[in-house]
C-alpha cells in the first residue's frame, strides 16, 4: 500500500515538473519585441505596460490593477487565438492549452502570496506578461501567414 502511494505521488510530483519545465522552455522561445508591440498597440492590449511597471517595482497596490488588465488581455488574446486568422478555428495548440493552464495557475497564486509573499506574487504576474506576450507573437506569426496565404490565392 505505501508503494502505491509513493509511486503515485512520485509520478504526480515528475509530471508536474514537466509541465512547469515545459512552459517555462515555451516561455523562453525567440519573439520579437517589435512585432509584439505592434499587435498591443493595434489591439489596446496592457501588458506590456503591465510589464514595464512590474520590473521597476510597482507597488502591491497597483498589481491588483495590473492583474486586471492582464486577465482583460488574456480573453482578449486567446479570442483572436481561437478564431481569427487561424486553419484550425476553436482549437489551440498543445503548448497554447499548456499556457493557458499556467496563466489561470498564476492567477491563483497571485491570489494565495499577494497578501504573504509580494516578490512571488510580482513573479506571477511577470509570468502572466510573458504568457501574453507569447500568445501576441504566436497571433503575429498566424496573421502574417494567413495574409501571405491570400496573397497567394
């Protein structure tokens, strides 16, 4: 019976390390800032600046704000993600439905340490950031291909 147990939790515990491993390894995939920017801007997404103030130290008064605005741009994104511009419409991809669980992971744990622990609920919403960004560059490379496919029609 103790075996049974130790290998299930043992097995949950690697499994679980593989998925942060995983999204962690997308996360830190080429994008670019130019690109990302523009599809911010060209869709009034906050995340960026939700960024910048994050890394100069925004005060735990304000994350609350940039939670928000990062759980606005999250609908947002993965909207344009499942039905614009896309072959495959209503579906994502494996490491778009991995991101998408470590988005709403964040969340919670930005809920559970903002009050106890501000430095790992500023990370998570450095991850969140990052999720977006991730999802902008994956938008910008859709509608890029999705217009060169036109032009080619």
């Amino acid at each position: 019976m103790f075996a049974s147990i130790f290998i299930l939790a043992f097995s949950v515990g690697a499994l679980l390390y593989w998925a942060r491993y995983a999204c962690l390894t997308v996360l830190r995939g080429e994008r670019s800032a130019e690109e990302i920017a523009r599809l911010a801007e060209a869709n009034r997404l906050e995340f960026q600046r939700a960024r910048k103030l994050l890394e100069a130290g925004a005060d735990l008064a304000s994350c609350d704000s940039l939670r928000d605005s990062l759980r606005h741009d999250f609908l947002a994104l993965t909207y344009l993600l499942r039905y614009a511009a896309t072959l495959h419409v209503g579906r994502y991809s494996n490491e778009e439905r991995l991101l998408v669980v470590d988005f709403h992971l964040m969340r919670v744990l930005y809920r559970a340490t903002r009050a106890l622990s501000p430095r790992t609920a500023r990370y998570a919403l450095l991850e969140m950031a990052s999720i977006l960004e991730y999802f902008a560059a994956v938008m910008n490379r859709r509608m890029a291909a999705f217009a060169a496919r036109m032009i080619q029609v």
